[in-house]
C-alpha cells in the first residue's frame, strides 16, 4: 500500500504542474491515468486513502498561493476539497467491473468538479482539469460544452490511457496500439473545431492598471496609495488622448478595489474621480467598496459618466469566505485571531453583471467570480457582447495565482466566443481574444495602461446556448448507475444475499 500512496503524491503533483504557472498541460493526462490506475484491485478504504491522498498533493502544489493569507488556511481548504476524491476513488475501484469503466472513470471526474464548484460555502471550482490545458486542443471543447466538457475530454483521454496501459500488460498489443491511437486522433480531431477571432464591430476600450505599493506603508495610506495611482494613470491617460499619442477610448476600465473608500460618503473621494473621468472624457467603470448600512460593505462597479456621473452598479454576487466575508464569526474568530482584521462582512449582490458602457453592453464578473460557469454564462445570455473582469489580487502577486486566473479567463472566452479584458490592480491585465489567445499582457506590479481595439461579438456559441444542461448529461448516467448500485447492495444486504453486478 505505500508504493501506491507514493506514487499518488507524486500523480497529484503532475496533475498541479499542468496548471499554471508551470503550464505543463500535457502532464494532465498521464496524471489522470494514474489515479484509474492506482485504485484498481484495492478495498474501499484503501482506495479512499489513495484518492484522498492523490488530491491533497493535487491541491497543496496547485493553491501554495494561498500560503500568504496562511499555511493554515492554504492546509485547511486542500483537505477539505480533497474529500470529494475519496468517494470518487472507491467507486473507481469498483467500476472496473464494468467493461465501459474508462468512461465511468471520466464521468466521475466531471461529477467530482461539478459538486465542489456549488458545495461548501457556494463552491469552490478552481482545480477543474479544464482550467489547466488551456493551451491543448481540448480547450476548444469549451465553444461546444463548456468546462465540463473540457473537463470530461481530459478525463476521457486519460482513462483511455490507462486502459492502454492495462491492456498492453495484459499482452493485447493491438488493441492498445488501436485504443492510444484512437485517443490521440480524438485529442487532435478538436484542432478542428472553429474558434471566432474577430466580431461584427469592434469598441476602443482603456485598461487602469495603477499599481499597488508593496509595503511600507499603514493601512489607511496604503488604501490612499492605491486609488491616487489610478487616478494618476487615469489623468497621464488623458494628457495621452489629448497630445495624440492613443486613441481616445469608448471606455474606461478600473479594476476591483482600486478604490477601497465610499465615494458618495467621502465627499473628496468623489471629486477625485469625477475629475479624473471627466478628464478621460469616457465612461469609466469604477470597482469601489460601498457601505452598507448598518455594518457591511459592497464590492461594487460603477459606471461612472463624465456628463452625468454615477450611474449602474455591479454587486459582486460570489463571494470569497474567509476573505470577503467570515462564516460563523463568532466562533471562527476566537480560534483564528486574525479574521478579525476583517471587521465587516460583505453583501452579496442579486443582479448580473451586464452593463452599458459606453455604448456597449458588457458583462461584468469580479475576480473570484470568472472560475464559475453559471456566473459568466449568464452575462452573456443577457446581452453582453464583452466580457470584463475586475480583479484584485495584489495579496497574490508573484505567486502563481493571477495566471492561473488568466488561464480560466482565457477558457471563458473560447467557451462564449467572446473578447475579454481583464483590469487588475496590480497585474495580469490583459486583452483575450474570442479564441483564448492573448492579444496584450501587463507585467505584475507595475503601472500601465492599455489601450487597445476590441472585437464586440452579439452570437452565442454552442456552449452558451446549451449551458449547464452539458454537465447535467454528462454527470447524470454516472449518478444514476451509482446510486442503482448502491440500492442494489442495500437491498441484497437486507435480504441476506450475496452482493453480485452482472458484467453487460
């Protein structure tokens, strides 16, 4: 049993080592490969610990980032989502009985995705095998069905190299040559799919990227660093329009929390960006925190226009626990002192995130927000015809986490067939063509504006039309045979019979 948990560590880290920053794709099928592998011919508890241990390697390589809010919470989460391949993994064992157990394998890993993006504390989806090959000809599946799809593609190629693997032991050397053959054309087929580059028309759209200052300062100087370094790149924006050196924008974007002060209670805050817009002369959408009377605060967009001022508002609808908000505070805060630096919950918001912005419809998702499928789906099913993220996520520069989360932007965009641009704090900003490519990219930690032409684009990919009903197909035959299986076991137990499945 040790040479098997070993190498499940190792498997698990191959798998983290697809994703980015390392961007090994290719890893993730031979990492896949290994968990079929390694739960085969092994009790129920032993494949649990095997699963189990295969993803606690998988997570602790892949969130290290999460090391800088603590090594606490960064070894809490990894557990807890690593309790979802502990079932998967029992019943991977116990498929093997089944002649079609390659694909039940596959199945069980986009069901395994689909629980834990909802479940606990609304999901969390980062980790999704779709996420990590964004530069494989599988991402194009994303255009078709989404991440699951992707997720599912992935996953069936690694199971059919598992069954190469087993059938080549086995001595049926043709078969496996016809199986590793047959995967491979399936992988390549997907070069084939058509990917939209460009749109019917196009908008000139300006991305705020004002920098963060590193340390140094307190946390009241820090908050006024922040919003003066956009509203500085803003007016060097503007004095660039005026002496011809960028074209003038339709629109202006500033990133998540590029203000962390109420500009409707902070009187001083509110001239500094009405100026700053005015002198851009371009509808600018402003992320800001509101209060929220009578103890929280919003996570808000603003439209903010140089003729008539504020105007609609995004409210960020998914929510980071523990970062944005504290479950069960009370409790939670006399085992781990320091959620008390964050003093106020805040609220989620009810609404999508389409807006007009100069003249465009867009549709808005802030930062955390881009790696669940519903939230972005419904953004473009509802009119936006760009897609925009906010981010902060300064606290995670240099770590690997904002280009793991410009990975899964750039699956959004082939899964709409959208453009999208990203507006962060302190980097990655970007523009992202409709077929995932990365048109223009900012280095973290430095101040920069982009400018650049983007494709506006009104149809709807395949994957947008059909929406959560792929992963519904996808997830229910694997459902309903575990659940059948379970009530047959149940069953025979009660009546005193041997437990027997028929081969089909």
């Amino acid at each position: 049993m040790r040479p098997r948990l070993s190498l499940a560590v190792l498997a698990g880290i191959a798998l983290a080592l697809a994703f980015p920053p390392y961007d090994l794709w290719p890893l993730a099928f031979p990492a896949v490969a290994a968990l079929s592998l390694l739960v085969r011919d092994l009790t129920p508890k032993r494949a649990a610990a095997v699963g189990y241990v295969y993803a606690l390697a998988f997570f602790l390589t892949l969130i290290r980032w999460l090391h800088v809010i603590g090594w606490d919470a960064m070894i809490v989460l990894s557990l807890l989502e690593s309790a979802f391949y502990a079932p998967a993994a029992i019943a991977m064992a116990w498929s093997y009985r089944y002649r079609a157990w390659p694909l039940i394998h596959a199945g069980l890993w986009v069901l395994v995705e689909a629980l834990r993006s909802r479940q606990p504390l609304g999901g969390f989806p980062w980790g999704k095998l779709a996420f990590g090959v964004v530069d494989s000809p599988l991402a194009a599946l994303a255009s078709i069905g989404g991440s699951p799809l992707v997720s599912a593609g992935v996953a069936a190629a690694g199971t059919a190299l598992a069954a190469v693997v087993l059938a080549a032991r086995s001595g049926r050397v043709r078969p496996a040559g016809v199986l590793a053959g047959g995967t491979l054309a399936g992988v390549l087929a997907c070069l084939a799919i058509p990917l939209p580059t460009s749109g019917g028309s196009s908008a000139t759209v300006a991305l705020v990227q004002g920098n963060v200052p590193r340390a140094g300062l307190s946390l009241a100087a820090q908050r006024d660093a922040v919003i003066t370094n956009h509203l500085t790149a803003t007016h060097q924006l503007a004095a660039d329009i005026r002496a011809g050196k960028v074209p003038a924008p339709q629109m202006v974007i500033w990133p998540e929390n590029a203000s962390d002060e109420d500009p409707f209670r902070d009187p001083d805050v509110f001239a500094r960006m009405n100026d700053a817009v005015r002198d851009v002369g371009a509808d600018t959408l402003i992320g800001t925190v509101l209060d929220a009377p009578p103890d929280h605060v919003t996570n808000t967009a603003i439209v903010w226009s140089p003729t008539s001022g504020p105007g609609q508002r995004y409210t960020k609808r998914k929510l980071v626990p523990f970062g944005e908000y504290i479950p069960m505070r009370d409790l939670m805060t006399k085992f781990i002192g320091r959620l008390a630096l964050i003093p106020r919950d805040f609220l989620p918001g009810t609404e999508s995130g389409v807006l007009d912005l100069g003249g465009t419809r867009v549709g808005d998702v802030i930062c955390f927000e881009v790696a669940f499928d519903g939230l972005v789906r419904e953004t473009v099913r509802d009119g936006g015809k760009l897609l925009v993220v906010q981010t902060n996520n300064a606290t995670y520069g240099r770590t690997g986490q904002p280009e793991q989360q410009l990975a899964i932007s750039r699956l959004r965009s082939i899964e709409h067939g959208r453009a999208m641009v990203i507006a962060a704090t302190s980097g990655i900003s970007g523009v992202i063509r409709a077929d995932g490519s990365v048109e223009h990219r900012t280095q973290e930690f430095t101040q920069r504006v982009i400018v650049a032409e983007v494709p506006l684009r009104g149809a709807k990919t395949l994957a947008t039309r059909l929406g959560a009903w792929v992963e519904l197909a996808l997830c229910l035959p694997v459902g309903v045979l575990l659940v059948t299986a379970w009530l047959r076991r149940f069953r025979a137990r009660r009546a005193g019979d041997p437990v027997t499945v028929a081969s089909p």
